[in-house]
C-alpha cells in the first residue's frame, strides 16, 4: 500500500476483471439482483414490507434518484422502484449496527485505512458520538451535551460568517425550511449544498433564458414526444425508472439521440421488469442515433446542429424556425443566426468528434417534429463552460418552439431525490428577496444580505483559516468535493466539524480538531414525535411535491429526526434570540408546513395538497409559455465554444458512477454495464491512444493534473482498453477527485470534474 497523504487508503486492485460492456439494461437480471441485494442486509419480512412500500401513497419515497412515478396521480404501482433504489434503500435499511463498542474497538487513525465501501458496511450509526480534542476514538455524548457544546461552539465565533452549514440533497423540505431559518437567524448566508456541486450551471442557465431554474416537462410529455435528445446522463445506472418513460416515447413512434463519449448500456437495449414482455421478449432498442461526443465536445455539436438547421430554413423559409413562437416569446434571434453565420461547420464537426455526416441525421431527426425533450445531467453541467451548455440547449428549443408545448421541453434530469426541494426551501448561499422579507417580518429579525459560501468557497475558505465550524446535514463533503488533498485540509483547520449522517463516511475521519456524529432517522423510519406519527414531504426533478412517510422502526432508539436535531439545535444556539417556536415545529410538522407554506410562493394549501394522492405541482410559468425574466421574454444567447487543444501526452478526463454506488456511497466494486468487475481504480482509454503511448490493458498508470502550474496525482489506475473517443479518459468519482482542481470551475463555482487534463506517468515497479 503506497502511504497516503490525506489519509484516504489507497490499495493497489489487482484483481480487476474486464469483460465486454452489456447490451441490455435493467431486465430480469436486475430485479433478481435487487432482491438479493436487500436480503444480503435484512431479513425476508423486512426487506419486502420495505420495498412494498417504497413509493407508495402510504410510504417513502426514493432515497435514491429524483425521477418521477409513473403516475403522478397514484404515486408508483407496487414494486416500481429500480435495482439502484432497493440497493440504496437496503443500505439504509441494513441490520448491521455502528455502537458506541465498535467505536471503541477501532480508532480513527485504524478506521482510516478502511475503504469506504467497508465503512459504509459497518451499518448504521445507534448514538451520537464525540471525538475530542487530541483523541483517539470516537466515545459517545448525550444528544443534550451534544448540543450544547456545538451551540456555545457557535456562540462564541467572532462572526457567524465563521460557521458554514453544508446540505447535501436527501434532507426533506421540513428540515431543510428549518435548517435555514435557523441559519439566517444565526446571522450567516453560509449555506453550501451538494447542487452547487451538481446542476447549479442548469440553475443560471435556466434562470438566465427561461426565467426559472428549473425544468418546464411533465412525465406525461415523454410519452408523446416525436424526439427525446439525452445529454451527458447514464440513466440505466443513476436513473433507471427513466427507462421506462423512454420505451414509452418508442412505443409512441418518438425517437431518441443519445449524446455521450461512452455507449452507456442504457442506450443499446432495455427490459422492462414491470412487464411480462419485458422478461421474456429481446428488449427495446433504445437509441436511434448515437453521438459520441468528444468530452466536452457538446457546445460544438449544438452549435453545428443550429448551424446545419439555419441553413435548412434557408432553403425553405418557415419550415424549420417556429417564427410565430420565437416573434412573440423571445428575443436576441438575430444576434444569434449572425452568429451561426460565423461559425465554420467543419471546425465545429472537428470539436464535436461527430462526423458532418452524423450532425445532418441528427439536424434530419430534429426538423422532423415540434415535441422535442432534451434530457440532460453531469456530463453538461460540470464543466467550466457548463451554464453556456445550458443555454445552448435552450437556444435549440427556442428554435424549435419547442418548450412549453405538450411532449416539448427542458428536462435537467436530478441527482438527489430531494436536492430539488431543498433549493426551493432556501437552502442557498443567495438569500432570495421574497423569502428574506417573508421570514424577517414573521418572526421579528434581520436575516444578513450579503451571499454566502457556496461549496467551493467554503472549502477555499476553510483551507485558508476563516471558517471554525463545519456542519454538515448529511453528505460526505470531503469525497464529493474537488481537490480531496486540498479540501482535507481545509477540514483539519476546523475547530468542529459536525456531520448528521445514517453511516460512517470518510468525513467522519477526516475532521476538525473537535468531531461530533449526529444520528438521524432515514427516510425508511417512522418518525414519532410530541404529537404522534409524522412525515416529511419532497420535491421531484419535475416539480411535484408529495409526501414520505416512514414504515421501519428506527435503526436504534437514540436516533433523532432531521427537523427535530434542526429545532434542538436552534433552541441551544439561539436561546431567547429567536422568536421561532422551534419546541411547537419539532413536535407537528404540520406547524413547520404552515410556516412553509407562509414564506415560501406555491405551497398554499400545503397541508391539504400533500396529503393527496400523488401530491402537487409548484407553480412553473415557462411550462405554459409564460417566460419569467425581467422582459418577460424567453432570450437567445451567444455562448463560446470551449478550446481543448491538448498538448502530445495530454488527455482530457471525465469523472463518472459505477453501477455500484451513489455518489461518495460505494456499495460494490463493480459496474456491471461496463464489464468492469473488482476494482475501481481504472482508467478506460481509446485502443489507438493505448498504441500510441506503448500501453495495453492491465497495465498501471499514476494520473497527473497540472492545472495553473499546480501538480495533482492519483496513483495506481488500471488501464481498461474501452471505446470512448481519442484524447479522452474516463475515470471515477470520488477516486479520481484528487485530481479536480478546487480553482477550476464554472461561473456558478461548479467544478469541472468532467474535463479535467491529465497525463500519464507510466508505475516505476
Ligand atoms: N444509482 C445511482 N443513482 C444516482 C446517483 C448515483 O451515484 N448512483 N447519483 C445521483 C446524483 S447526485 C446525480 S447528479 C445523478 C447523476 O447522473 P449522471 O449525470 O448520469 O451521472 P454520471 O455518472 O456523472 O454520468 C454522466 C454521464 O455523462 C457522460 N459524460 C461525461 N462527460 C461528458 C461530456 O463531456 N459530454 C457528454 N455529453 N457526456 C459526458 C458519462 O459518460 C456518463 O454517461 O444521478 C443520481 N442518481
Ligand atoms: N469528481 C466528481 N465529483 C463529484 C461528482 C462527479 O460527478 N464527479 N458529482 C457531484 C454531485 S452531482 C453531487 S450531488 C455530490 C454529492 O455529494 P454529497 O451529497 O455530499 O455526497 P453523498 O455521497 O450523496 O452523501 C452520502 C452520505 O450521506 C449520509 N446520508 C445518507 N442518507 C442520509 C439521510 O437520510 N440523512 C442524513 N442526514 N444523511 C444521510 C450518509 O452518511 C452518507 O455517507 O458530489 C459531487 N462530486
Ligand atoms: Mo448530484
């Protein structure tokens, strides 16, 4: 084992097992797989009232992705969750236990050298627990202690500018509404959240065209859609129950373009588990065409797509161009085809990786119908030039006249099942005008003005001394954060750092001086409290917020809820300070709904709506046309295409999930879909490249960034011969984000850890 430097163990894999990529995604394999998945962790009762519940009117929602049900009006039908869902609904739902004994049998500094797939094994946390100063194990605290430590912790700051108050995107609207106000009243915007990691460029991108951050498509829209373009998202792994929706639109006679520098499984052929065809029958082939951009190759391509539909309109005026939409509901069409005019199609073909050929089918395929989706996650959103992706994305629609029409639209596919809600709780580092005003004058104080942290910022900030307290509902910052060297110690510089979590996670290792775990209920667990049986309520990737209502007995009886931890928090930090009647909220969640529903523009009625069946809609203007920017008009713009000219040697690397995790959460070594079993420190590359650079599979390689003269490495990557364009290596996340350059970023601070240059230093054995 190479010794490591920030801690994080780093075992050379040697028994990595490569077989050809699979052709058909989800089918029986993997509905067998979920099952066995779950009753590796739980015994028979428990794993099928778990998953006979899971979506259900009368149950909880997801913890995985944040894709719709099926039918928005009944919520899901039995068993209609995917492999990934019952994987991480098993993680939660798992017998194994963290007690304070174990705490005491292993150290830190021992815990440390464990992998995080093991760490995460070790099951769910039963109490809260300390590490105190110059210690070297964890022991346990009372949660009262526990507070009241952390609250004088807070107190004594010379600013609350001193505290930052990470979020990642499970915690529901109740506790994450609290958890602001609670913030706010404390006097700090320092509220960063796993979005500003994820699909904050498609906020701004949104923001700035459409007047919403967020998508404009219902469920219902794929199913009648002539044509559904997927950018930059592997939807057999991180959101399968979308497959569903897209053997819809094939049924319909709608076609699909698969845009990515890897064939993804999902793309070739799919099974659907629900349906008796789906077990026996040969699949649905899924992708029509596929583009297989360079990385980051997807400005080019959009650009060269318009550029290809200018010249058809061209040819036959008001065939292509929807000039009734564009004339009422939007502006800057000149500027944008003078632009068009400029580029040189061959040279964006060039930057794209697609043939001219390819990018006239796709134009072909484009031109054909108005009800055109455009889908797209992290291979759009996490690079430098990811809010201009966006906008070109939106440029394309507006062309078309293709948004807010039935089956036409915008889709940023999610990442959290809740990370949706939780920015429309408030959760931000920008504190919104309307939700600002609402609170100060409800409860009598001044939230601060000036923005906050983002995630970046924060880590910036910590690394340079000027943040003391570290808290963390939920999340795993230090792996899911660029720069894991540099953001290590930014931790380390804390004085406490505080995680609310469900298991052990490396930033529970890697800490400040002082650590405090907090153990919260999942969203599996039934959550009583003064007032009897409670449930909490989220927001799906297309605006519907129902509820999740809990169906296990907690993993351990001193777990505590995420609004109540929220509540007890405020009530030992702030004191007489605050007007909130925290007490009243932590005991009846319909006391925090209606304080929601007061602050926050849509929720009216809340209570009431969300307890119907399937939940409700949040307000979406751009849905019906009614585009909310300031001139009320939807704005075409003018985006440059990113330069990647690489240097001999140089590769551009992207970061991905396996098949076998969620995000930091490692639950196997395989990625089945890739034929990539036993390891995950593996590097795919192009044939020709490997030839060029004397290389062949099996071989290992250290990687090497060297972003602004600053020299990052990983050591000790498998070599996996795969088909992804030439220049160009995938790896992945979180192994490889040692090498994401914290100062690397996008206009919104969203790393770019989808285009990071790297080289190759062959291993000296
Ligand atoms: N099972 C499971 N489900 C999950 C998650 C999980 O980890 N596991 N994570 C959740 C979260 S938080 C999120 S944000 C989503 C993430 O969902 P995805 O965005 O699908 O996740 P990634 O693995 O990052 O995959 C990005 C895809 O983009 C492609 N890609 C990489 N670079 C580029 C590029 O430059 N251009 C284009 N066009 N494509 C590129 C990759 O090949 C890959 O197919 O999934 C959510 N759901
Ligand atoms: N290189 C690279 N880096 C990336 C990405 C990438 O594609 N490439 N993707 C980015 C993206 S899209 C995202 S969203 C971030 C993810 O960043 P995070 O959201 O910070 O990370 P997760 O791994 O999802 O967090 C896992 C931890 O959450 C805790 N947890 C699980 N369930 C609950 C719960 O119900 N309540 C509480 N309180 N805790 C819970 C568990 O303790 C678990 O260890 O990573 C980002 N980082
Ligand atoms: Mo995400």
């Amino acid at each position: 084992m190479k010794k490591p430097t920030y801690t994080l163990p780093i075992e050379k894999e040697e028994n990595i097992k490569i077989s050809k990529p699979l052709d058909t995604a989800v089918g029986m394999r993997a509905v067998t797989s979920s099952f066995a998945n779950g009753l590796e962790q739980m015994d028979w009762l428990k794993c099928s009232k778990a998953f006979l519940t899971l979506n259900q009117t009368k149950g909880f929602d997801c913890p995985s992705c944040a894709w719709p049900d099926p039918k928005p009006s009944e919520r899901s039908s039995i068993a209609e969750y995917c492999e990934n869902g019952a994987k991480a609904v098993a993680e939660e739902a798992t017998e194994s236990r963290v007690t304070p004994d174990f705490f005491a049998q292993h150290s830190v500094a021992e815990l440390n050298t464990w992998s995080e797939r093991d760490l995460g094994k070790t099951g769910r946390i039963t109490h809260p627990m300390i590490l105190r100063k110059g210690a070297t194990h964890y022991e346990p605290i009372s949660w009262e202690d526990a507070f009241k430590h952390i609250g004088k912790k807070l107190n004594k700051l010379k600013s609350p500018d001193e505290a930052v108050f990470y979020t990642s995107g499970r915690t529901s609207n109740e506790a994450a509404f609290l958890y602001q106000l609670f913030v706010r009243q404390l006097g700090t915007n320092n509220l960063p959240d796993c979005s500003n990691m994820c699909h904050e460029t498609t906020g701004m991108g949104l923001s700035n065209t459409i007047g919403i951050g967020k998508g404009t498509v219902k469920l219902e829209d794929f199913y009648i859609a002539d044509l559904v373009i997927i950018m930059g998202q592997n939807p057999g792994t991180n959101h399968p129950r979308m497959l569903s929706a897209l053997q819809k639109t094939k049924r319909n006679g709608g076609k699909i373009i698969a845009v990515n520098p890897l064939e993804e499984t999902a793309f070739k052929k799919f099974k659907n588990p629900q349906e008796i065809r789906g077990w026996i029958g040969s699949g649905t082939p899924v992708s029509d065409l596929f583009l297989q951009v360079k990385i980051n190759g997807d400005l080019a391509l959009l650009k060269a797509i318009m550029c290809q539909l200018l010249e058809m309109e061209e040819e036959n005026p008001g065939t292509i161009f929807d000039h009734e939409f564009i004339k009422k509901h939007t502006d800057g069409l000149e500027e944008l085809i003078a632009d068009l005019k400029q580029q040189d199609v061959w040279e964006l073909s060039e930057a794209s990786g697609i043939p001219m050929g390819e990018i006239q089918q796709a134009a072909e395929m484009i031109s054909k119908g108005k009800r055109m989706i455009i889908c797209w996650a992290m291979g759009i959103t996490q690079h430098e030039n990811g809010v201009a992706n966006v906008q070109e994305i939106i440029n394309l629609l507006l062309l078309r006249g293709s948004i807010g029409i039935p089956g036409a639209g915008a889709c940023p596919v999610r990442g959290h099942s809740n990370v949706q809600g939780d920015r429309t709780m408030g959760v931000w580092e920008q504190l919104r005008p309307e939700l600002k005003k609402r609170m100060e004058e409800k409860w009598d104080f001044e939230a601060p003005e000036e923005d906050g942290y983002n995630a970046v910022t924060a880590i910036q900030a910590m690394h340079d001394n000027k943040v003391k307290v570290f808290f963390s509902m939920g999340g795993n910052l230090l792996l899911a954060a660029p720069d894991t060297e540099y953001t290590a110690k930014g931790m380390r510089n804390c004085d406490l750092t505080v995680m609310v979590s469900t298991k052990p996670n490396r930033n529970h290792l890697v800490t400040g001086k002082e650590a405090i775990i907090l153990p919260c209920l999942g969203r599996t667990e039934k959550d009583i409290q003064a007032m009897g049986e409670q449930f909490v309520s989220v927001e799906n990737s297309m605006g519907i917020v129902h509820k999740s209502e809990g169906v296990l007995p907690p993993a351990s009886e001193h777990l505590m809820s995420e609004p109540k931890i929220v509540c007890e928090l405020a009530k030992a930090t702030l004191g007489k300070k605050t007007k909130v009647d925290w007490q009243a909220m932590s005991g009846n969640y319909d006391l925090i709904r209606d304080n929601i529903e007061e602050c926050i523009t849509g929720f009216d009625d809340y209570n009431e709506r969300v307890r119907r069946k399937g939940g409700f809609y949040l307000p979406n203007g751009p849905r019906e046309q009614n585009f909310t920017t300031k001139a009320g008009k939807a704005h075409f713009t003018l985006n440059e295409v990113p330069d990647h000219t690489l240097k001999a040697g140089e590769y551009l690397m992207t970061t991905l999930r396996s098949h076998d995790q969620f995000n930091t959460t490692i639950y196997d070594n395989n990625d089945k879909y890739r034929g990539i079993e036993n390891g995950r420190r593996v590097a795919m590359m192009n044939a020709d490249d490997l030839k060029a650079a004397g290389l062949k599979q099996g071989d290992y390689v250290d990687l090497v960034s060297h972003y602004n003269g600053v020299k990052r490495v990983a050591p000790q990557f498998m070599i996996v011969k795969y088909d992804i364009p030439q220049q160009s290596i995938a790896t992945y996340f979180p192994e490889a984000n040692v090498l994401v350059p914290i100062d690397q970023y996008s206009k919104t601070h969203t790393p770019a850890s989808k285009s990071v240059v790297v080289t190759l230093r062959k291993e000296v054995v």
